[in-house]
C-alpha cells in the first residue's frame, strides 16, 4: 500500500459531476455572448441586477412545494452560524429578483437584466448539467399586457441577433386566480379519472398539484395528456382580453409564435402568460433553450407588496449548442496583434510588450529563452501580424525589427523609441 511505503498517493481531481470546465476560445464566446444579450437589455431599459448566489432556502422554497426544483433539485447547505443558517445555491433567478424587490421596494416598473450559474442536482446528460448559466430578464410592477410582448420581443430578437434561425417561439396563458380554481377543478376530476392511465411519478405529482402532470415528459403519461381539459377554455373575460393583447401585440412586431395550450412550465408560481422558445436544431430532451412567464403572486409570497411581474431565463449552455447545431455565432480565438520574440535574455520583451499593451495593441510573448526558431513559431501560431524581435544586435544599439508576418510582408529596424508608431502604421486597417 503507498501509505505503507510512506509514499502519499496523489488524487487525480476532476470537475465534479454536472459540472465543467470551460476553455478558451468557448469561454470568449460565452462572454460575447452575455454581452450581447446585455447589450440588447439595456437598450430596452433593463439595469443589470447582481443578486447573491446563495439565499434563504425559504426563498427558494416559495418556488412551489410540487416543483421537482425544490423537492429534489436544490444543492442546499447550513452555514457555520449559531444557529447555522439554512441556505441554498439559487437554482434559478426570478425567486432572487423578487427577494430583492421586496427588500428593497424600488419604483415601478423595476426592469431588470442578470446573468450567472444556476445550480441544479439534476441527472446530467447532454444539454443538462448541475451547474449552469442562464441570462435573463424580469419587469415587475405592472401587468400591461404591452410588458410581456416587450419581453418575450427581447428574447426572439435576442436569439436572431446570435444569427439562430430555428428557434420556435410557444405561447400559452394558464389564467388567473378567476380562472384558475375552475380549470385546476377539471383538471384534478379528468386526470383523476384516467389514475389508473399514468406514471407511477405523475401520480404522486397528481396528489401534489395537477397542472404540472401536464410538465411530464414520459410516454405513458402522454394519450392522458392530449386529452385533457385546456385552460384557454377557462379564461376568465379579463385572462382571455390579457391573451390576446399580448398576442396582438407580438403579431405586431412580426413574430411567428404557436398557441401550445398544455404549455406549462417547471415552477409552479406562473400566471397569464407563459412561454417557451424551442430550437429545433436539437434533440427535443434538450430544446428548450428558455422561457419564462407572468407570476403576480410571488412577491406577496416574499414577504413584498402586490406586484405583478412578468420575466424569462434563457439557458446559455443550451443556447450554445443551438448555435453549434445551425453554425452560428462561431467560437473565434482572440488573436493577438504583436508578438515580441526577445533572444537577448527576455528583458526587452518585459518593456516592450508593456509598452505596446499600453498603447491599446494586443501583445504575447515566449517564456523560457526558447531559441529563434522556437519563438518565431510561437509567433506565427498567435496569429499577430506583427513581430517585434529583438536579438543582441538590437539590444546593443536599443532597437527592434519590426517584421510584417502577413504574406509578403517586409521587415525593417527601428529604434524602441520610435516603436510604438511603427507598429501602428502596420496594423493600419486592421483589427484586432
Ligand atoms: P427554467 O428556469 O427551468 O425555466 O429554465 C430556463 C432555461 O434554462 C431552460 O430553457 C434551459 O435552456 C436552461 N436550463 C434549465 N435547466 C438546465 C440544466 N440543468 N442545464 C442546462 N440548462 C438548463
């Protein structure tokens, strides 16, 4: 045994299960990502939230006592207080962004953007993972109808400004507290009756709350599905006129959306208007690349006034493999402009890749005294245009060759002093 022989074996660690690591270029991308997004946010009048990653648990637990994301979902800790406090990683934003509402009272309508992982102790596959990201929008305070086609226009804009062209947008109205008891009523006594017919989990779902059998994926539950009662012939007069505002408004703006009236999301705190946006370049276990919806009671359950609101997240990670899946919104390597080959000792390049970052260029160097041809080919896989080589020629004389590495391009002295302008007259017209 190695603690036998006083020798301590080492572990080999690996990113925990549902989790990864992401690389360069792919990390790049995702940030580019989250700016655009943002981008197009505040354009609309979002302000970005920052919100804590761990809250209460009670937050979380608002989320809906049937919803498998409280019941089963959360990565939930107690902290080293006396007492230890019980807390959570947010598997989700909207319950934060309501907390936060609700503690600070700001003025309405509250527009606001976020993005960040979400944790979820869910059974990895392809598309889902136990850490995530989401970016996402919440406006709460009113219940304009024009609100809702405001934001679910944000995320379909968003999605075409990535270049996606096969994300589907599904809409569907679950009613309000008018509507609803009528509908869940039906709902109970139809799926009831057809007990016999479902999943042994939709039926412990059923006892809990009986809209959200209509969440379920498995096959068995599905012939009980199709034939159950809609809530669209429940709305109340005042659901029903919401609806189709909301409808009339995204016809408006162009958008090409489906009723999809067993529509019902994964949390149970949605009202009027929910929606869902499908990309069907992928498998349909993972399509679902976002959604969100209406929830005019959350922030009352946190402890906040009456306040309607309406939001969406979007998953990232997902996103992403929709645009690997249609070729869109590539992955590129930020290159650098310059790369500073020093075979006089390395000391020059210190100064001059310091100088040249300061004058705004993108700058890379070689490490360990690597020989001439060793760095020159560093050089050329950084993909600079330029090279700065500094030999001990150079050094003595306190100059640099500047060389072109585009085909064709020439090569020329100059003293450091003058290098700055010598590289930017070089890398006129390009970008970095
Ligand atoms: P939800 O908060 O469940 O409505 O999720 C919103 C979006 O987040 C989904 O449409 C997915 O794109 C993404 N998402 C949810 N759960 C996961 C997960 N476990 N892994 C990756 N993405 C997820």
């Amino acid at each position: 045994m190695a603690v036998a022989l006083g020798v301590v074996a080492k572990a080999l660690f690996r990113a925990p299960t549902g989790t990864r690591d992401i690389l360069a270029p792919e990390s790049a991308r995702r940030r580019r990502l989250v700016s655009v997004f943002a981008d197009l946010a505040e354009r609309s009048g979002f302000g970005q939230l920052e919100s804590p990653v761990f809250e209460d648990i009670g937050v979380f637990q608002r989320l809906g006592a049937a919803s498998e994301i409280v019941t089963k979902e959360l990565f939930e800790f107690f902290d080293k207080g006396d007492p230890p406090r019980h807390l959570a990683l947010r598997p989700e934003l909207t319950a934060s962004v309501c907390r936060a509402f609700a503690e600070h009272r700001p003025t309405v309508p509250w527009k606001i953007w976020y993005s960040g992982s979400q944790f979820r102790y869910e059974r990895p596959q392809a598309g889902r993972y136990r850490q995530f990201e989401q970016v996402g929008v919440e406006t709460l305070g009113t219940d304009d109808p024009h609100a809702d086609v405001e934001v679910i226009g944000l995320g379909m804009r968003f999605y075409e400004a990535l270049g996606l062209k096969q994300v589907r947008l599904l809409v569907n109205s679950l009613g309000d507290a008018d509507s609803r008891p009528a509908y869940d009523a039906a709902l109970a006594a139809y799926l009831q009756g057809r007990r016999g017919e479902l999943s042994e989990q939709s039926r412990v779902t059923l006892e809990r709350n009986p809209l959200r059998v209509l969440d379920s994926k498995r096959d068995q539950d599905q012939p009980v599905i199709a034939a159950a009662p809609l809530m669209v012939d429940f709305l109340s007069g005042a659901s029903a006129e919401h609806f189709a505002t909301v409808r009339d408004g995204l016809d408006r703006l162009g958008a090409a959306y489906e009723i999809s009236p067993r529509l019902v999301r994964g949390l149970d705190y949605y009202t009027r208007t929910t929606f869902e946006f499908a990309a069907d370049a992928l498998d349909t276990a993972q399509n679902a690349v976002g959604g969100g919806g209406r929830y005019d009671a959350l922030v009352e359950e946190l402890g906040g006034p009456p306040t309607p609101g309406i939001g969406f997240a979007l998953g990232v990670d997902r996103i992403l493999l929709a645009c690997d899946a249609e070729g869109a919104f590539a992955a590129a390597p930020t290159p650098v402009d310059v790369f500073v080959v020093d075979v006089a000792g390395g000391a020059s390049a210190v100064v001059l890749c310091d100088r040249l970052r300061q004058a705004g260029f993108g700058v890379d160097r070689a490490f360990d005294g690597r020989s001439m041809k060793a760095q020159m080919k560093r050089a050329d896989r950084s993909g600079a245009t330029v090279a700065v080589i500094v030999g001990p020629d150079e050094q003595a004389e306190g100059t640099a060759t500047v060389r072109d590495l585009r085909p064709g391009g020439g090569q020329n002295r100059v003293t450091q002093h003058d290098l700055v302008p010598a590289v930017a007259k070089l890398l006129e017209g390009t970008t970095s």
